[in-house]
C-alpha cells in the first residue's frame, strides 16, 4: 500500500460528519511513512500531533503539556494527569473537525496501561451529547499491542471509526524507488535486501541507492553491510523496540529468527535447531507472528504442518547474512568480505525464499484470472508425494472447494520458482509430475514457472500449450 492509498481512507475519517469525537487507529512496522503521512495531513488542517517516546508517563504529561501549551499558543500547560490531559486535546475540536494524532501510542500504554479505558470512557456514548469533533488518531509501530486495542473485550473495541495496518510498498513500488526505467534484475536484488520500507531506501541509506547492476556490490557493502552503516543494527534494534517481544527473552527471539532463516521452516526442525521442545517455542512463535517478524504459511490443499518465513526479505537478509558473519564484518573490509563469501551466502539464503514469495504475492495480487484458471482463493506453499518422497512446491493455487477440508479444493495451479536459473525441461517434468500426483482435482492445472530465463525448447512448449505459463522478470514487475 503506497503512501497515496493509505491517506485515502485517513482523509475520508477527517472528513466526517460526524457531530461528535471519534477515534481512528494507524499503526504498521517502523519506517514505512506513517509518521510523515499523519503529520502532513495534520498540518494542512492546522490540527495537533504529538510523538511519544520511550519515558515514564510523568515524562509523557509534562511534555505533552509543552507542546499543546505551545500549539495555543499560551505556554507550558500542567496536566494533572491523563483525564485532564485527553479533555483538552479533544476540546482542540470544540468547532470543526480537527485531527489530533497520539503517535507511538505504544510507548504511552506501555508507562499508563490503563489509558485506553479512559479513552473509552471520553469516547463512550455517555460523553457523545458533549459536542466536539476531534478526530482522535492513536498511531503506533507494535502492530500486536495496537491489534489489541480493539480485540475481544478490551475497552476501545467498538470505538474506532477507522483501523488502518499500513504496508510496506511491495516488490512492484519499491522497484519505483530506483527510477521509472529500473533494470529489473537490479531492482530483485535490491528488494531482497531492503525489502519495501520506504526510509531503508531513503534516509537510512542517506538517499543513496544503487543505479547500475556493477553498483550493487560497492552499495550493500557500504550502505547495509558495513558496521558504521545504519541498517547494519536496524533488525536489533527493531526488536528491542516493540514491547510485547522486550517483556520475553530477546535472546529466544532472535534464535528462532535465525534459524528460520537459514532453512529451518517447521516448528520441528526449529525446535530441533534450538535443542526445545516445540511446546516451549510456541508462545515465542505466535509472539514473533503477531508482531509480523515470522509469516506461516499454511498448505492450500494439504493437512500437513505450517511452513515458517521471516516476514520479510531485510530481515531474511539480516539473519542469513548479516548476523552469522558479523565478527568477520567487523574485522575485515566489507567489500572484499562480500565479494569472497557473501555473495554467495546472499545467492543461496536470501535471494530464493525472498522470490518464491514474490512469486505467491504475483499470484494474489497481479494475475489476471484467466492466466492461473480462476480466482486464486489460497495460496501458498505445498508439496506433492512423487515416488513415495515428498518433494516441495513453492506455489499452489487452489479454489474454494465443495467441502470444508482443504483436499476437496480443485487446484487450478503449481508453480515453481528459481531465482537464479535458467528455467527448462527439467522443470516442467517435475511439474507435471506433481499435479498428477494430486490427482483429479488438479487435472487442470496450470504450470507456472518464475525465473530470470527459460530455456528455448520451454518457450517453444508454452507457445504450444496453454497450460504453460512463463513468469520472467518483466512480467512478475509490470504484467499479468
């Protein structure tokens, strides 16, 4: 979701009608332009916004005292407390529909726990004949906490005329970060390492982006790789910063993190990794999910164990390169480092899971029906039993069924990715013989294969049958 779309629905909330106070929730990961959209909006409507940060909540009123003293221009107020405090920032809309943005509202609850209940209570329906049309907007980046807000019984549930989960860009618009004209094998590798977190293209590389496919190697080495490099610590520090993860162990986190990004993708396999049992990971699991570090897939047609991913390419590229080698990053050039040993740890760890699932988003979000042979209800990663051994599938779409069991879905397409060969033949057999595998339900099935290339004799086959469909770089980015 670009920035254009995510003020859409935030304008829409600004505007209303409504003779009252409302509340609005933004929240999503850090760096991806949530504090610059609200406080732009903010300010061509001449209303409040206020950013927290990590203190005690005396700390919180007295500066927030200071800054809406300040904004009405009467000097330091002395809030007495958060009541007094939240009456007269919605008193800012006494007469017109005024935002007020309470941004890393994260930190606030985390000094004040009960803040959200006197929201609730200055929100409730007994304070609605009181007048006022303050657009209330609590923002925050520890998408579990703020997803709390509103969940089962907790005070705000009801409340809010607007939950908005800000995105990173996808593959597509964080391509556009490098210019109308990008060369695409330059924008796939880029995205593998930054992913689509606008300020890790922007500020935190101090604007400096590779324009050249040679260019790559002096840029991540400079701009990711080197310990004086900002996002060299960025994932650290992005765990350290959420409080549902920094309440649990920082060190259990950040093994299970590396672990799924090096190949362990069962909860089995990770808890083998870890020498725990997979009942004692679950809890730190469904923390790292929530907090959208870790992504389960769940198999479209399969009853079989979800697979685990990190949640996106940066930190896929953190755990899988950056962590593991970071005493010989520190001791030696990173340059040379990366040409002798990085590069091919990049090729082998990061650049595959990271295509696989741009290839599941160019299936969920791109493809037009009729390529994949219906609307694409499920997707995800699969696996087929060919011989007696089980061999993975990176993508499987697979339509509503009649059923409520996922092996009753018809599957309309298997698909492989590789995100550094030359796609052929060889492929193609192995495709075919996995919709066999899943019998009738998949005797239509499309082939989908995603590569940089593709061998002659696979070109001529998939302009001989339509039940081929070749995925290479220009369409992935700009076809369908």
């Amino acid at each position: 979701m670009d920035l254009t779309q995510s003020s859409a629905p935030i304008e829409r909330f600004l505007a209303s009608g409504l003779d009252r106070n409302t509340l609005g929730l933004v929240y999503g990961r850090r760096r991806i332009g949530k504090s610059t959209l609200l406080a732009s909006l903010t300010r061509a409507r001449q209303g409040f916004y206020w950013e927290a940060t990590r203190s005690e909540s005396a700390i919180h009123l007295a500066r927030l005292g200071e800054a809406l003293g300040a904004h009405l221009g009467v000097g330091p107020l002395a809030l007495t407390g958060w009541e007094d405090a939240l009456t007269r920032l919605l008193r800012l809309g006494a007469t017109d529909n005024t935002p007020v943005v309470l941004d890393e509202f994260g930190y606030l609850l985390e000094a004040e726990p009960g803040l959200d209940s006197i929201i609730a209570t200055l929100l409730g329906p007994s304070r609605r004949d009181a007048g006022g049309q303050a657009r209330l907007i609590l923002c925050g980046s520890a998408l579990a906490m703020m997803r709390k807000l509103t969940d089962g019984q907790a005070p705000l549930r009801g409340r809010a005329g607007l939950e908005l989960v800000m995105q990173p860009f996808d593959y597509r618009e964080a391509a556009s970060l490098l210019g109308k004209e990008s060369d695409l094998t330059l924008a796939a590798r880029v995205f593998a390492v930054i992913g689509g977190v606008v300020g890790y293209a922007t500020d935190m590389v101090d604007g400096d982006l590779p324009r050249t496919l040679d260019d790559f190697p002096r840029w991540v080495a400079e701009r990711v790789l080197s310990p004086a490099a900002t996002l060299h610590h960025e994932a650290t520090t992005l765990l350290a910063e959420d409080p549902t993860l920094t309440a649990a162990s920082q060190t259990l986190h950040h093994s299970i993190l590396g672990v799924i990004a090096n190949g362990a993708v069962t909860a089995g396999t990770i808890a083998n990794q870890l020498r725990r049992q997979v009942s004692n990971l679950d809890p730190a699991l469904k923390r790292l999910i929530a907090t959208g570090f870790v992504m389960r897939h769940e198999d479209p047609v399969r009853a079989r164990r979800p697979l685990y991913a990190l949640g996106d390419s940066f930190l896929q590229f953190h755990y899988a390169v950056l962590e593991p080698h970071a005493t010989a990053l520190r001791e030696r050039d990173p340059r040379t480092t990366w040409d002798r040993r990085l590069a091919a740890v990049f090729d082998a760890r990061v650049r595959g899971p990271v295509f696989e699932e741009q290839a599941r988003t160019w299936v969920r979000r791109f493809a037009k029906p009729e390529t994949l042979g219906g609307d694409p209800d499920h997707v995800g990663p699969s696996a087929a039993i060919i011989g007696g051994v089980e061999h993975e599938l990176d993508v499987l779409v697979a339509a509503d069924g009649r059923g409520t069991e996922p092996a009753n879905r018809p599957v309309l397409a298997i698909g492989e990715a590789k995100s550094g060969e030359t796609v052929g033949t060889g492929h193609l057999h192995r495709l075919e013989q996995a919709r066999s595998a899943f019998g009738p339900n998949a005797a239509s099935a499309r082939l989908l294969f995603f590569a940089p290339a593709f061998t002659a004799e696979l070109e001529r086959l998939a302009s001989t049958r339509a039940d081929i469909e070749l995925v290479g770089l220009e369409r992935l980015y700009r076809g369908e």
